[in-house]
C-alpha cells in the first residue's frame, strides 16, 4: 500500500535509466530514488521531479560515454555494421513490395492501393525495416545496446542534414523535407527494438541471478 504523500519520480525518466544502465542499474536507481525523496519532503515534488529529469538526463550521457570509451572499436564495428546493414535491407525492401505490386498488377486493377503502396506503405515498411536494424545492432552489442543504437541515430541524423544542407543550396529541398518525418520515425523505431532487445536481456539476467 502506497503511504499518504508518497511521490514517485518521473516514469519515463527512470525508464530511461534503466535502459541505459546495465550492472549499475540497481545502485543509480537507489541513489537516485534516495535523493529524489529527500528533495521532495523538502521542497515539494515539483522542484524534485526537475531535478530527477537533469540527473537521469546526465547519468544517460555519462553511462553512454564510459560505455563508448571502454569498447571503442567494438561499438565503432558494430554501429558501422548497422548502418551498412539498413543500406542493404531498404533497397530490398523496395524491390519487395514492387515486385509483389507488379506481379498482381496492382497499378491496372486497383490504382489508388498501388499509389498508397508505394509511397506510405513503402515508407511503413521502411520504419519496420528501421526497427530490424535496431534489433539487430543492439543484439550484436551486449550490454551498449542503447548507447550503440543511438550512436547509429545520430550518425544517420547527422548524414540527413548534410544531405539537406546540399539539396537547400541546389534548390530542391522539397522532396527531402518531406520524407523528414519518416526519417524521425525510422530512428525511434531503431530505438524502439534496442529496447525491446535490452529489456528482454535484462529480463533473463534476473530470471538467470534467482537461485
């Protein structure tokens, strides 16, 4: 039973933490959860919950960089591995969904379905696509699975504007900022299957650590 006045902090925040601690994850929660209580009684859940958003923000950055610093070329490998991977499985994608839409012959019967196909749904099916890569990356990473995930994200983030900056300085941008928010998409779903991977992995560790 939850006492009078008991606070929690922040869901998403401690999620957050947890995803991105692994053998550190009971110790910075407790510490954590300790100080968030202390501020709390003292000046009021708000000023704690704020408080307890800044210190997971910045556990997150500082667990991702130790992580990154201890296994340098391994999560160097492995990022570049999934980027190289994406490159492979969205071309096929395409090709998939065609060769289905042309060998029903999609485009004379129903055209309208094969205009949705090969725009939105193509674009769907790269977000899903984007979720196997995560899956994959943060498989192959044990225990950088986020850190090693978001590392991918913000190179293919920082392609992404690179690409822009020379499509606005052609002055053909258009195409570009249109598929921008299914690139937002494809990058969470990157993020979305790391996570999936790490939750189970964590799962199993304390199913494996009961006696």
């Amino acid at each position: 039973m939850i006492p009078d006045g008991f606070v929690r902090p922040p869901r998403i925040a401690t999620w957050l933490v947890a995803l991105f601690a692994s053998a550190e994850k009971e110790s910075l929660e407790g510490d954590l959860f300790e100080e968030f209580s202390d501020l709390a009684s003292r000046s009021g859940a708000a000023v704690a919950r704020r408080w307890y958003w800044r210190q997971a923000l910045q556990s997150i950055v500082h667990l991702s960089i130790a992580a990154f610093r201890a296994t340098p070329y391994s999560t160097t490998a492995v990022v570049i591995a999934g980027l190289l991977l994406g490159r492979a499985l969205f071309p096929l994608t395409e090709k998939g969904i065609f060769a289905v839409l042309e060998r029903y012959r999609v485009f004379d019967t129903h055209f309208d379905a094969y205009v949705f196909f090969a725009t939105d749904g193509l674009a769907a099916a790269h977000v899903v696509t984007s979720m196997i890569v995560g899956c994959c990356v943060a498989f192959t990473a044990k225990r950088r699975e986020m850190m090693a995930t978001i590392t991918l994200v913000l190179l293919l983030f920082g392609m992404t504007c690179a690409a822009l900056l020379v499509w606005v300085a052609k002055g053909n941008a258009f195409m570009l900022w249109s598929m921008l928010p299914w690139n937002f998409l494809d990058w969470f779903a990157m993020l979305v299957g790391a996570a999936i991977i790490q939750n189970k992995r964590t799962a199993s560790r304390k199913l494996s650590s009961r006696p």
